[in-house]
C-alpha cells in the first residue's frame, strides 16, 4: 500500500481526483493518510473531511518566520510517514530539507508543458493567462518529481490540451484540469503505487 501525503492550498479538485480514483479502483494500491493545508479556508481541507481523511493546517501566519513555518510543515509530512508526498496546487515553496528527505518521492501537478509556462510566478490562472498571450494551440499539465528548483524535476507524464479560439483564462483552466491535471495525475500515482515508474539520471521512467 502506496501511503501519500496530498498537500493543497485551493478547491481541492485534483485532490478530489485522487479520492475518487481511489474509491473507483481506477488508482490502486494508495492510501491518503493525511491531507496538509497552508489556507484554513481551502475547499479542499472540506473534501477532505468529507472522505474521511485527516486534514492539518500548517498556516505560515501561525508561525514567526519561514524557519518555524518550513519546521512545522517537515513536522507534519513527517508524522504521517508518507511513502510519497503529492503537491496538488500547493502554494508554497517547499523547503530544501523536505526536498532532500523526500528526494524522487515528492510529486507536482503543472497545469501546462512544461518547460513552458513555468516556474517562479507561474501559477494557477498565470499559468493560462501567459499561454493564451503568447497564442499557443496546445497547452496540457504535466506531473513531474520534485527537485529544488521551481518546476524543474523529472518529467513523469503530460497531456496535451488544444486551445480553442475564444478561450479564456477560466475556460482554458477548467479544459486543462478536466482533461488533463485529473486524468494523469491519478495515473501517476496508481503506476507509483506498482512499482511501475524508475527516476535516474535526472529521468524519470514508467516500465509497464
Ligand atoms: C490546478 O490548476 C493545478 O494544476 C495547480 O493549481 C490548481 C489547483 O487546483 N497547481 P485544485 O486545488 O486542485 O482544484
């Protein structure tokens, strides 16, 4: 049993993703044993209680500086012994001591092709309102392993969305989350989960 740790910050819809793959079988072998928030108004700290699963708050408001704020999120990833940890609109840079306890076992959804579209700033609607201002026909969302940089990890798996004329923002948003971010990041972890994907060499590799 695959255990994970989703850490969120927003709606929540890709974390609603994971817990309804699990229930449908279409994700094998995972089990959410704990879902961590920065925002204690997140929609997603609600899913969460709705299926049941333990939601945590680790607010950096809370905390006197970002030295105490990254302690106590490290505090709890690791109360839950996680066997990996999935970033699911996760707003928060992830502290370097988190990314090197965890290292090839902390996972992100991006909502473009990366390397377009990405890094600092990039984020949420950013990410849409950039794709349609430089005029690109496809876009997609990518779930990648997690390194110290912003977004620069090992690519594990995209999917392309087209960009239809009159897009906007919102609506090219809600196509790359519906077709995209809620199908492969739900595949990611259930080929995790059987031991189907190798990370070398800065490559990330599913072996079916
Ligand atoms: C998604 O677009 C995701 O790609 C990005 O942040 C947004 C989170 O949405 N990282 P939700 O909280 O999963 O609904």
């Amino acid at each position: 049993m695959l255990k994970i740790v989703v850490c969120v910050s927003g709606g929540g819809t890709n974390l609603q993703a994971i817990i309804d793959g699990i229930a449908q079988g279409t994700i094998g072998n995972v089990r959410i044993v704990r879902v961590i928030s920065n925002n204690k108004k997140a929609y997603a700290l609600e899913r969460a209680e709705q299926a049941g699963i333990e939601g945590v708050c680790v607010s950096p408001r809370d905390y006197a500086d970002r030295e105490q704020f990254n302690r106590a999120l490290l505090q709890k990833v690791e109360e839950a012994a996680p066997d990996l940890v999935v970033l699911a609109g996760f707003l928060v840079v992830i502290p370097p001591e988190l990314i090197r306890r965890y290292e090839n076992r902390i996972v992100n959804i991006h909502p473009s092709l990366i390397p377009s579209f990405c890094g600092t700033g990039y984020y949420g609607l950013k990410v849409h309102e950039a794709a349609l201002a430089r005029g690109v026909k496809v876009t997609g969302a990518t779930v990648h392993f997690v390194d110290e940089g912003t977004d620069t990890g090992p690519i594990l798996m995209q999917k392309a969305v087209a960009v239809k004329d009159g897009d906007t923002p919102e609506s090219l948003q809600r196509r790359v989350m519906e077709e995209a971010e809620w199908v492969i990041l739900p595949k990611c972890l259930d080929l995790i989960a059987a031991g189907k994907v190798t990370v070398a060499d800065g490559q990330a590799h599913i072996t079916e």
